[in-house]
C-alpha cells in the first residue's frame, strides 16, 4: 500500500488517526466475484480523472443513500446489473490530486443481467496478477487482499 492509502478498521468504520484536510468524497466499490475466484475490474471512461486506467466498479454515494443502495445504483447505471446480495468488505481512504476519496468495498457474488459497458468503458475478468493496466493507485491494495482471502484456509 503507498503512502496516499490508508486502510481503515472495520471497528472504526471511517473513523482515522489522521483526519483528511479537504472534503471526504464516499464512494462504494463493487467487487463482483466469480465462483471460479475471477474478478472484475473496469477501464474508467474518457472525460474522467485517471482515463483509462483500470478500477472495481462502483460512484459516489448521493445524499441520504447508503453504500449498498449507492452500489446497486451505480452498478445498474454503469453495467447494466441488478446486483444481488452486497456485503461490505473492507474500507480504504486515499488522497488523490483531484479528490481524498473514501471507499467502500463489497462483494458481489451474485447478479442478474447481462454485463454491458453502458459508458463505453472496457472491463475484463481478472484473476490475479492481473493482466490489465494501469491500476487506479487504490485499486492496488484490494488485489492483495483478494490475494490473501485465496490462501486463507476455507
């Protein structure tokens, strides 16, 4: 994990030992998993910070949403899904130069729908290491953790 990252606890739950100096922009994260373990990551769209690199799907919570109903929008929005159970993974801070975003990751094991990239974007299964790139810098460390869950002991 880079220096621009920082994992918050669970127990936490977005409380940090450093508090950001700008506003906190909350975005939820979609992993969709596979049962054979792959994963999907998505190509960001032209007209966005960090165009062409590679990420998890997901978009910024709107007023009064949670990160859940955020995440099922977003992946309706974007992939043309109606995800199923989400359930939150993990939680990461990250200090871009466009904006300190704090993300939400979950798992998504399962959905309905036929994936479509509703806004042009590229996206691809992946098992890791990957082969796409680049990586948004904060996709980075979710692929470590995919990579520690696999050699947990089931």
């Amino acid at each position: 994990m880079n220096a621009a990252s920082l994992l918050i606890p669970d127990a936490l739950d977005g409380a940090a030992d450093t508090a950001p100096t700008r506003p906190v922009t909350e975005v939820a994260v979609g992993v969709l998993m596979q049962p054979d373990g792959s994963f999907l990551l998505a190509q960001r769209p032209g007209g966005k910070p960090y165009e062409g690199y590679w990420e998890f799907p997901g978009g910024k919570l709107e007023a009064g949403e949670t990160v859940e109903a955020a995440l099922a929008r977003e992946l309706e929005e974007e992939l043309g899904i109606q995800a199923g159970t989400i359930v939150r993974w993990r939680t990461l801070e990250h200090d871009y130069p466009h904006a300190y975003v704090r993300l939400f990751f979950c798992k998504v094991m399962d959905w309905e729908g036929q994936l479509v990239g509703r806004e042009g974007q590229a996206f691809a299964w992946q098992h890791g290491p990957v082969t796409v790139g680049p990586l948004l810098p904060a996709t980075i460390p979710v692929l470590q953790w995919l990579a520690d869950d696999t050699r947990e002991p089931q």
